[in-house]
C-alpha cells in the first residue's frame, strides 16, 4: 500500500466499548472522521496516535456489530458542521443531520466543529450589558454582552419558560438569533421544548442541536462544538448577536470524563479527566464578544450533591460573570420569573460598568430584601403588629419589590391570560426607586404584581 488512495484504508484491530483501535499505513490525523460498519454507519473521531502504525478513536454512534478486521476509511477531515441562515428553525444532532423529520440538508457551507476561539486582537475590551427585557435579571443580575451566565434550578420552576421567553426578546429587540443546546438531557425535553417554542412563535429564529443521554459519550462531548460553530456562523459572518442556551454543562464534562475512563487516562481528583480544566475552557472560550456581534450564553449548571467545591462546580465558576438562581419557594408564592434575588449576582453589577445609579438600587434591593427575610421568623411568630415602625416599612417596601419583580412573559400569554412586556432597563430601574422611595404605599401590593412598567399600576 504504498500510493495516498490506500493509505486511506485502515483495519480494524480492536473495538473496547466506544474505543476502537485501527492499523494504517499512513496515520490519519488528529480529529479526522474515520467510517467503517458494514453500511458505513459506524462514525469514530481520531483522538491519539498509540504508535507508528495505530490510531485509537471515541465512537460517536454505537459500534454493536464492529469487529476486528472490519475496513475502515479514513475521510481526511474532521466532523463538519452546516452552517447559514438555512438552519433556523431547525433542530439537529451532533452530525449536523436534521432530528425534526423534515427535509434533509443539501449543499451549503459546512465547517469543522474544532474552531479555534476568537484572538484577543479581535476581541471587544470593554463591557456591556446584554439587556434581556426580563426586570428581575437586568436589574440585579445583569448578563455581560459575550459573557456566560449560569442558570441553577431543579424541575418545574420555570428555567424552560425563563428560557424561552430569552430567545423571544433576542429576536424581537437585539434583532438577533438564539440556540438551544441540549447536552446528555432526556429526549422528553427536547421534543417537549421543540414544541413550546413552535407554539410561542420563536422558533423561526432558533436553531436545536441535541445530543440525548442515550447516545455514546463522544456524542455528548462534541455537542457543544457542533452547536458554537453554527452559532459563530451568525457572529462572525451574518454579524448578529447570538444567545447560546447550554443545558446542562455538566453533561458536557460528565462526557469528557467517560471518553477519558474508555482512553485509559488516570483520572484525578473525585474521579474526573485530568484534562477537564483545558476541555471546558475549549468550549467556554469560544463564546465571546467582537466589534461586529457577540455570543452570549446562559448555561443550566447541575452541581453534584449540592457540592460546590467539586471540580466540575469549580471549573464551571471560573467562567462565568453571572449566577441566576431559581427559588422553589418564589415559585410556588406565584412570583414569576422565580429569580432569588439575595442568591442572584452578576460580576457587571459595579459601579464604572452599570454606573453608580443601577448599583445603589440594586444594593438597596437586596439590603430591603435581606430585612425581610429576617423578620419573616418574628412576623409568622408574633404577627406584623409587633414590629417597629421601621420594620413595617421595610415589609412593605420588600412586598411591593417582589411583586413589582414579576413579569408577564410573551411565550406564555395563552396560559396567564397576561399580555407579555418586555421592560427597558431605564424602566425597571425607575419602578424600583420609586418602591423604594415609599411612592406607592397606599397602592395595594397586587396593583404592583404581574405588570411591566410601573406606571401600569393603579390603586384598585
């Protein structure tokens, strides 16, 4: 075998899980995509070179059936991905093939999922406030424009809700597009947010890349890859703003250390890859701002046992500039989005970033807030008569904020009955010091609830 044809072909010389070794004459490089199964449906990314003469790849479908011996091509490139204004609307597995049982895609551009990120030459220094309508969020965890920002929530407390009406306000105001990734979730949840969003009406402007808990962990590793370079498409080509919804990031490093226990890597601290730090800064730093648009993230974030010193939580914090926590217990008192606001932060909240005006309401927020929280013990004890005059006043100026925190969403106007409002940062920020000026303390507390700007609210 000695002309470039046949160096193209390898043999299969062992298959261990998702791990197969195959002998070439010519090694394949790093990356390439070799194709081997009876009908060719055995996909397997060249991870390392063993020795002269042997490639050992992850298998990105399953590999029942391979055997030793089996032939095995070598593509000469690695994964590729379709990109344009052809997939919106669409949603797609790692391979970039349609998973919505429409048309398959034909021609266009495709690219290697393996970008490199963005260099600092072409990076934007400064920081700006990406404004998402949502009071709760841009008041007291404001998102950093090409920043990344994790969502912490268990079931049924309105994160796919929270989610949905992001990728609304993206389109209607940042006349942007958003993506949803789902990494190593339940097919339930995909198939069940495919048709929220359809019935929204945001899914015109949304693109789906999923790769589900069943599929084989190199799958579920190189997701995300698949999901950026589409959205890099949009920033970098078509100059739009892109919001990049990431659930769950754990699942990514989850992957990684699967694909790195089949590889026969020592594992490190609480049995993770030795590698996680560098995997996970792969991905995160390719979601950035530049002078022409920005890829803004907002990514669900599982912490193992509540555990935050463990190294997935560790890592993960790194790269965040903003946490938006949701509450059970807002949740269940009504007070949607369920955003905990004492819990809540973002790194942009400083003074020289929103200026000295949004940090003072929003340290008076929390400080009235915090009050509240303190006296619930004393007021479900002994009853809110017993409370100094001071005291009272912090109750009412904490009530009216919570219910003046609410917001009536645009995904979700066919249930509540509400018309949705996306509220200007100005806006927001007016309604609050007017709370906490005491403007509206003859305004019963519900006049305050469910509205967008405060001048909505009337005396019942």
């Amino acid at each position: 075998m000695n002309n470039s044809a046949e160096q193209a072909w390898g043999v299969v010389v062992s298959v261990r899980g998702s791990v197969v070794d195959v002998r070439f004459i010519g090694l394949p490089a790093l990356h390439n995509l070799l194709i081997t199964g009876v009908a060719g449906n055995v996909l397997i990314e060249v991870t390392a070179h063993i020795n002269e003469e042997i490639a050992r790849g992850i298998a990105l479908t399953t590999t029942q059936g391979l055997a030793r011996g089996a032939r095995v091509i070598d593509t000469g490139q690695p994964l590729k991905a379709p990109v344009g204004k052809r997939l919106l609307g669409r949603m797609f597995n790692v391979f970039g093939s349609p998973i919505d049982g429409k048309r398959e895609l034909s021609g266009g551009e495709w690219r290697s999922i393996h970008q490199p990120p963005v260099p600092l030459s072409r990076r934007v220094t400064r920081s700006e406030i990406f404004v998402t309508g949502i009071k709760a969020i841009d008041v007291l965890a404001p998102l950093e424009r090409g920043g990344k920002a994790g969502l912490f929530g268990g079931a049924g407390v309105g994160k796919t809700v929270l989610i949905t009406e992001m990728i609304h306000n993206t389109a209607g105001v940042h006349e942007g597009v958003s993506f949803f990734c789902g990494i190593g979730e339940r097919c339930r949840e995909a198939e069940e947010l495919y048709r929220e969003m359809m019935a929204a009406g945001v899914l015109g402007n949304t693109v789906m890349v999923f790769a589900q808990m069943n599929e084989p962990p190199g799958a579920r590793f190189l997701a995300g890859h698949t999901a950026l370079t589409m959205a890099e498409y949009f920033r970098d080509d078509a100059k739009q703003d892109v919001l990049l919804l990431i659930d769950n990031i754990f699942r990514f490093i989850q992957a990684g250390a699967e694909v790195s226990g089949l590889m026969g890597q020592i594992p490190s601290r609480v049995g993770y890859q030795p590698t996680l730090g560098t995997e996970l800064a792969q991905l995160e730093e390719r979601i950035c701002n530049t002078a022409t648009g920005a890829i803004t993230s907002v990514q669900a974030v599982y912490v193992p046992a509540d555990d935050f010193t463990d190294p997935s939580a560790i890592h993960t914090f790194a790269h965040l500039s903003a946490l938006l926590v949701l509450s059970r217990e807002r949740a269940s008192e009504g007070l949607y989005p369920a955003i905990d606001p004492l819990q809540s932060g973002s790194k942009m909240l400083v003074p020289h970033i929103v200026g000295e005006r949004h940090f003072r309401i929003a340290q008076q927020i929390r400080k009235t807030l915090a009050g509240y929280k303190e006296l619930k013990d004393i007021i479900a004890m002994l009853g809110l008569e017993e409370l100094s005059r001071e005291d009272r006043q912090t109750v009412f100026r904490a009530r009216r904020l919570e219910r003046f925190l609410t917001q009536p969403f645009f995904t979700t106007e066919q249930f509540t009955g509400h018309e949705g409002r996306f509220v200007r940062l100005e806006d927001a920020l007016e309604g609050c010091e007017r709370i906490l000026n005491d403007e509206f303390t003859s305004y019963p507390e519900n006049s305050l609830y469910m509205i967008g700007n405060v001048s909505e609210a009337s005396k019942l």
